[in-house]
C-alpha cells in the first residue's frame, strides 16, 4: 500500500472543474482570493472570461453565483469549507437552497487534516449545516480521482451541492475512469462481522484497518458512503443485514455527520449496535494533520478498536 501515489483532493477538484468547463461552456467559477490554494488555476487561464475572482468577500460571491444560477449557468463557488458554509450559511440556505438554484459550493481545507491552520479554519460542522438544508446534495469524495469525477457529476447535477475536499495529500487509489454516481454508496471491501461506512480522508484509514482486523480474524465490510445527501440507505440497510453492527468514520463533529445520517437510517428500518469514530464536541487545533488525526482519534488504530468494541454489543 506504500507504493500508491498521494495526491490532495483539492487537486482532484481543480482537475474536475476544467474539465466540466470544457464538457459544458455554461459552467462558470467563483473564487474568494484563495485561487491557488484551491487549485482553480487552470480553469481561469482556460477559461478568463467564465473564472470571477471576488476578492474575500464569501457572502457577494454566493450572491453572484445564485444570480448565474438564474441566467442558465452552472456557477461553482469555491473557498475553505469554514468559509464557505459558516461564514455565509444565510446566503446559501436563502438564495441558493430555499430556491433550488443551480450551485456548486467547492469547499476546501475541511476537517481537522488543514493542520496547522488552526481551529477557526478546521471547521467541523459543515456536513451537518449543509444536509438539514431542503435541496442540498452533500458530496465528501475520498480521493484525487473521485474528488474529480464528483466535480464534474455535480457540474451534470440540476440543483445546489455542496463539495468537501481537503488540503493533504492521501493515497489516490479509486479508478480515474471510474464514473462518480451521486447518492450511490461505493462497496470497497466485503465482509461478514461488521459493516464501516467511511467517507473523506478516513476512507484510506478503514482501508489500513481492514488489514489489521483480518490479522485478528474479523472479516470487515467497508463502504464508502461518498454522498452523505442522498444517503444510500438501501447500500446501508443490506449490508447491515448480514453483518449486525456498524462503524462509521468520518472527519467531521459526532453530531450530524455521516455517523447521524447512518443512524437515523438504523432506527428506523434495522435497529444495530452502532460505533462512531468522530470528533466528540470539540474545536480541533494546531498541528500536522496525522498528529492531530491521532488527536482526536480518527485514525487507523481507532476505527480497529471501534470495531472489535461494537462486535462486542452484537
């Protein structure tokens, strides 16, 4: 597994959005001055008069973008998720979401892997404020390459998502032909004794820690629940059928992410033991982001002893 190449998913987005350009001349971007770091370079030299750069002022662009929406484009926005959920939630959840216009909000540098930059920047809240909203598709692809394929699906997607993507490089392991379905969970791994559904950078931590279990004798299902919003309940509720207990991994608040969505799935069709690998109500900090994965315990050794605890519950 070491030899496979990392690459940063927001990469995978810079990719994905030039070639959406080039698939569909209506696809127009925004950036809040952070144009480098989330990779949209090449899709403004391509394409100078479809790429605005708005300067730091995250609510306008927003604005803007819902305007073209209205013109027949596909605008996407794209800043640090911090910024591009908390900081103008209002005007995503009154002028993009409550009218159901056509925008794709590109939100980079999520969770607590953006490292160094600190607390206020690692925001972990942005899938739960973006999948209580009517209309809102949420999108956490795993790597480079589905980071790509999901931006040009969202291009394709008639209404408003919302994509997660990051700032480190992680191993890049999904097919680059690999056709990227909204709302249909991605099977990596079958199993017998308990289901982990994962998303964003912990999908490659499950994948470490399914080696580690079949060591200890468990045979572990991983799917990789890539759309949070639609959640692919019917993927959830067969594979829990046969294995009887569930972990989810995620990088991202306990409350309302991916383990929540998976949960409210449970309760109310299979009732299943159920552990979360999560940050438990707290603001992240300072530091590189393995030191701060092992911090909060999202990493590999966590998602193995979440598992062998929820056998236990079985």
């Amino acid at each position: 597994m070491d030899t496979i190449e990392k690459k940063d998913t927001r990469s995978g987005f810079g990719a994905g959005l030039l070639e959406a350009g080039r698939r569909n001349p209506k696809v127009v971007a925004f950036c809040a001055d952070l144009t480098s770091s989330l990779k949209m370079g090449d899709f403004a030299k391509e394409f100078p008069d479809r790429f605005f750069q708005t300067g730091i002022a995250e609510a306008n662009m927003t604005n803007m973008a819902a305007g073209m929406a209205l013109s027949g484009y596909v605008p996407f926005t794209g800043t640090f998720a911090a910024f591009a959920s908390g900081r103008v939630y209002d005007q995503v959840r009154q002028c993009v979401a409550y009218s159901n216009k056509n925008v794709k909000i590109a939100a980079s540098h999520a969770g607590v892997t953006l490292g160094e930059d600190g607390a206020t920047h690692q925001i972990l809240e942005d899938i739960g404020l973006m999948k209580m909203l009517p209309n809102m598709t949420v999108i956490v692809p795993c790597d480079y390459n589905q980071t790509m394929n999901a931006t040009i699906a969202a291009a394709e997607h008639v209404g408003p998502v919302y994509l997660r993507f990051g700032r480190p490089k992680v191993p890049n392991f999904t097919p680059a032909d690999e056709k990227f379905v909204i709302g249909k969970a991605q099977l990596i791994q079958e199993g017998t004794d308990v289901t982990i559904f994962a998303c964003g950078h912990l999908v490659w931590r499950a994948i470490e820690a399914l080696a580690i279990l079949k060591e200890q004798g468990i045979n572990a299902e991983l799917i990789n629940i890539h759309t949070i919003k639609p959640l692919d309940v019917e993927a959830v509720l067969k594979s829990v059928a046969k294995t009887r207990c569930v972990v989810t991994a995620e990088e991202h608040q306990r409350n309302g992410g991916l383990g929540d969505s998976v949960a409210q799935a449970l309760a109310l069709n299979r009732p299943a033991p159920i552990e979360m690998v999560a940050v438990d109500d707290a603001f992240g900090q300072s530091g590189t982001p393995d030191e701060l994965l092992k911090a909060y315990h999202l990493d590999t050794p966590d998602i193995v002893e979440a598992v062998k605890k929820v056998i236990k519950r079985k």
